[in-house]
C-alpha cells in the first residue's frame, strides 16, 4: 500500500528482536540515549545489513548533541523536533546518514483521544527555524491506543494533511505512530488501505506497531 512500518526500540530491547525485525521492518524509532547506544551496538556489528530509516523522537533529542556518532546510523535518519529546546537538534546532521529529514512531532487530541507531547497545530507555523528547514519534509504524531484506534489513525490523518497545506514548505512524510493493541492483522490493512486513498500519492506514510508486534509474546524471567 505504500506504507512504510517502524518499531519502536522499546519493543525490540535485544539483538534477537532486531535480527528478526531487520527484513521485514522499514526501520525502527528511537526514543532516548540507552536504545540509542543499543542500536549503534547492533549497527556496527551487522553494517548495512537491517531497517535503513532510523527515527529520533522525544528524549533522545533533548542530548543529541552529546551522543551524535562519528559514523552514518542509517540510510535515512529523521529528527522529530517537540518542544523548542530540541531546536538545537537540527543542527550539524550532516553525515550521520546518507538522506536526513527534519520532522515536527504534532499534538493532536483527534476523535476524543490524545497524543503523547508535541508542538500544537496552531504554533507549528510560527516556529519558522523548523518548517523554514531546508530538510524539514515530516509531520510525526503519537496516539494513544484503544479499541477505536482506526478511527483515531483515520482523524489525525485528516489533521495532518491539513496542516501540511499551511505550511511553506512541502511535506512529504506523514507519521501516524503507534497505539495498536489488540487489531488483527485484517484490521490494519483495511486501515492501510483507507489512509492511503485518502493521502495524495507524493506523501509516504508510515506506521509504528511497536507494542503490537510483541505484546502478545509472553515474559521471560
């Protein structure tokens, strides 16, 4: 459908998990300095081999600076700035990958539910240094998961797009995050399937199952 599905760290927290995460996964979102130190272990070890888009998101951003590698972490590497005190982040990207996008991580309450942090709708337009980047191309979000998660993917997509138009620059990457819980299989390509008519065909989508993927494996102690 022409949807691209990350993971979030946090639900692949051992090697095992990201060699058996590596084919299938277009990549893997990151949200603080541990699984960042995780998966630049796993990167040097296996090279090329693996998911090629890595996603910075939260925390991670807030020491950026601090913990940047000498050497490339992925193919594609994405900063999803929240606050303004990550603005900082989008500074000296260059090298860490061979394509980096800037991306905003969105506050949006669609369908009654919520999201996790981000800058609000309204704002995103003022913060010029961001949307005035010349990388900037992504708008990110993360919901909150239940029952009604279609319908929430459904809402913030529609959200979205309609900020994408106020904006001077075009975006080109819509990110949905997570929030899946206890949807089939069946249930997730027909939401696919629904997103991506509704999406004009410039602008990729992707997709975080992340506790999904392995909320239903069982514990280990």
């Amino acid at each position: 459908f022409g949807i691209h599905f990350l993971a979030a760290m946090k639900a692949l927290p051992v090697e095992a998990l990201l060699d058996a995460a590596a084919s299938p996964l277009t990549g893997v979102d990151i949200s603080n300095g541990g699984e960042l130190s995780v998966w630049m272990d796993w990167r040097t070890r296996n090279g090329a081999r693996g998911p090629a888009h890595l996603s910075l998101t939260g925390p991670v951003l807030d020491a950026w600076l601090d913990i940047q590698a000498d050497a490339q972490l992925a193919d594609k590497l994405t900063l999803n700035v929240e606050h303004p005190g990550q603005m900082r982040a989008i500074e000296g990207v260059g090298g860490l990958a061979r394509h980096t996008s800037i991306g905003a991580r969105i506050a949006l309450a669609p369908e009654g539910t919520s999201t996790r942090f981000g800058i609000r709708p309204a704002e995103l337009p003022q913060v010029t240094a961001l949307t005035g980047h010349p990388a900037f191309d992504t708008l990110h979000c993360h919901l909150d998961g239940d029952a009604g998660q279609g319908a929430h993917h459904r809402g913030a997509l529609r959200d979205l797009l309609a900020l994408a138009q106020t904006l001077a620059r075009p975006v080109r990457n819509l990110n949905l995050g997570g929030g899946f819980r206890g949807e089939t299989v069946a249930d997730i390509l027909r939401l696919c399937r629904d997103m991506r008519a509704a999406t004009p065909a410039d602008i990729a989508l992707m997709l975080e199952p992340g506790a999904w993927l392995t909320a239903s494996g069982g514990h280990a102690m």
